[in-house]
C-alpha cells in the first residue's frame, strides 16, 4: 500500500522493516519477483504465445509472460502480470495525474511539546495554522503529529508535520516560522519549549487519485489488453494527507481482491472429458471450464482474520516419505503440495496432485 516511507503518518514504534519484508517473502510465496527501490520505465505486450492444453498449465508457473517491465535499474521482467506502487510508476505517465503536492518535515526534540501532565505513550496531534499558507484564498490546515520514538527512552519525539499545496512549495520557508515559536534550537534559552535536535523538509506528489492501471497511457498501436476479465496491470495509489483510514483500507481489500484474482484465476479455459453413464455403454462428453475451477475463492481460501490462520490438519494429505528410524520411534510425514506450491487446499488441486505423483512413480519390479 505505499504506506511505509514517505508516508504522512510515518510510525516508527515498532520498526517500518518489517512490512517490505512481509511483502518480499509473499512474493517468494506466490512465485512473484519483488523488486526494491526500482522504478516502471516501460511496459511493451508481448506476443500472445498461445495457450497450453494439457493439465501443466494449472501450475502458475507455466502461466504465459504477456508483459515486458523495463525498469530503471536497466533489467527487463518478463511477466504474466504486475502490482506497482504509483510512486515507481512511469513518470510520463505520473506527472500529468499531480495536482497536489504534500509539503512534509519531519522533526527530532528531547521533549513533547506538552511537557505537562505528558506520559510516555501519549499521541499530539495539533491542526496549525501557518503564518504564510501556500495557497491564495484556501483555509486547509497543517497537521503536527507527535509520538515517542521508543518504549523505554521517553526523552526522545518525532514529529511530524504537512499540509497540502496546490504547486510545489518549500518545506523549510512553509514550516520554519511554527518550528520557531514551537521549539528553541541551538543555545537558546527556552526551558518551556522542546529543544529541536534534528529536522529534514522535503515535497512529495499527491497520489492518492491516479489511475488504477497503464492502459490509457499506451497507443492505439501498443495497447496492453488482456482477453480475459483479469487485469495484469495493478497500480497501487500513493499517499494522502487523510487521517482517516477507512479510504486506505478500502483500497487495500480492493488491491489485494484483484491481486488474488491475477494469480489465481488469470488461466486460459481449456476442455475436459467426463464419463457419463448412460444405458449399455458409457458415454464421453467434453465440456469447456475454466482452469480457474480448480482454485478456491477468495473467500473460501481466507476467513478474513489476520493474520491468516494455517490449513488444518484434516485438510491435509499426509503420506509417508521415509522409513522411520527404530531408536527414534517417530513415524516422519510430509505434506503433499498442492500444485500452485502455496496454499491452494481444493479438492481438485490435491486429487490433481496425487494423480501427478501416481503417474510418476516407477511400477514395481
């Protein structure tokens, strides 16, 4: 979600590390590519190489590359499909959508300031009003958020400070006149006021209302299609000045519903034979369904708890893999894995699965 960094409401508590960790391993998980600090240069369609018939193309990795991302570190992926943050998206494609600009500063003090009756997890969020607004005629207000940066130092604050421009501003001429009546710097002599330790400034594009894919940014001649009712392209909105967060988590569920729907039902249809019984002889029918039939909704894959709670032991198939050894007395089983490799526990995945491994298996001598 874009939410760690330049964010307004950047919460360094319980350490900004882990989400881009928890976003690299998933990636790992559903067979993706991650890819840190790298920018979307071009997209190109590639051409459509077909589509296979026969049970492999169940398997995600088999899945056709259509696109080809150049990105800014001069590599090329060839995918079947991309999520990127609309801060690394194309430029030519971003600059046209800002229309805002979020001026931000972000401040170190020894002390709150609200050094009365303070505890140590107290939260300050302050609406300012600045001496010189950026914008003519506009009565939109600064924020000031301020949060103790350890559990156990309470000596140390960050703040946080922005406010939304119509055009590019400088943070420290916006900024520097509240800074001085809200803190003192240096030597001076202020005893009620925080001493001010540390402070950057700095701009950032409002991105919270882009498109939500490339495809008007391409030519007639170039577009970027999919037949199918799947989206390979997933542009991410970049952050806000918004306090709440019921528009964030909105987005989220909506990115992470078409993120599933990429992955899991983004296969071509491909026909199946079925025998039916009928009267003397069996009779043979072939009906077309999609590949995606044999993956589980969303909802039945997630409940919506988080985190997501693992399969349960009956939903597992457990078959012996090694002669147990006599002194120890434990009997070792492994799990079968479901053909997508992450956590695709329907029927028809597993049944797929084992008629993989029966047909693999050397008959005996």
């Amino acid at each position: 979600m874009n939410r760690v960094g330049p964010y307004p409401l950047l919460w360094p508590l319980f350490g900004c590390a882990d989400i881009p960790q928890a976003f690299c391993r998933m990636s790992a998980v559903f067979s993706c590519v991650y890819c840190l600090h790298r920018t979307v240069e071009n997209v190109i369609r590639l051409p459509d190489p077909g589509f296979s018939s026969t049970p492999a193309a169940d398997s995600s990795t088999t899945r056709p590359r259509r696109l080809c991302i150049k990105l800014s570190s001069g590599e090329e992926i060839k995918t079947s499909g991309f999520l990127v943050s609309a801060l690394n998206s194309p430029t030519a494609w971003v600059l046209p959508q800002v229309h805002r600009w979020l001026a931000r500063a972000i401040l170190i003090s020894s002390s709150s300031i609200y050094p009365q009756e303070f505890k140590p997890h107290d939260i300050s969020l302050l609406p300012l009003t600045l001496p010189y607004p950026p914008n003519e005629n506009s009565d939109e207000l600064a924020f000031l958020l301020e949060i103790p940066v350890e559990e156990r130092n309470t000596n140390l604050f960050v703040a946080h400070m922005w406010i939304a421009c119509q055009e590019l501003k400088d943070p420290r001429n916006l900024f520097g006149p509240i800074i001085d009546i809200l803190y003192r710097k240096g030597k001076d002599v202020a005893p009620q006021k925080p001493q001010l330790l540390w402070a950057c400034f700095f701009a950032l594009p409002d991105l919270s209302n882009v498109a939500k894919n490339f495809k008007h940014w391409f030519s007639e001649s170039n577009p970027i299609a999919d037949h199918r009712a799947v989206d390979p392209m997933i542009v991410v909105p970049g952050l806000d000045t918004t306090l709440s967060m019921d528009a964030a988590l909105h987005t989220a569920e909506t990115v992470f519903s078409r993120a599933f729907s990429l992955i899991h039902r983004g296969f071509p249809t491909r026909a199946r034979t079925a025998h039916v019984p009928g009267g003397e002889s069996d009779q043979q029918t072939t009906t077309s369904h999609p590949e995606s039939s044999s993956f589980l909704s969303l909802e039945a894959h997630w409940d919506g708890v988080f985190p997501p709670s693992p399969p349960s032991l009956e939903d597992l198939i457990l078959m012996e893999t090694e002669e147990p050894d006599e002194s120890s007395g434990i009997q070792l089983t492994h799990p079968s894995l479901a053909p997508s490799g992450h956590g695709d526990w329907s029927t028809s995945a597993l049944e797929f699965s084992l008629e993989s491994e029966q047909d693999s298996t050397p008959p005996e001598s």
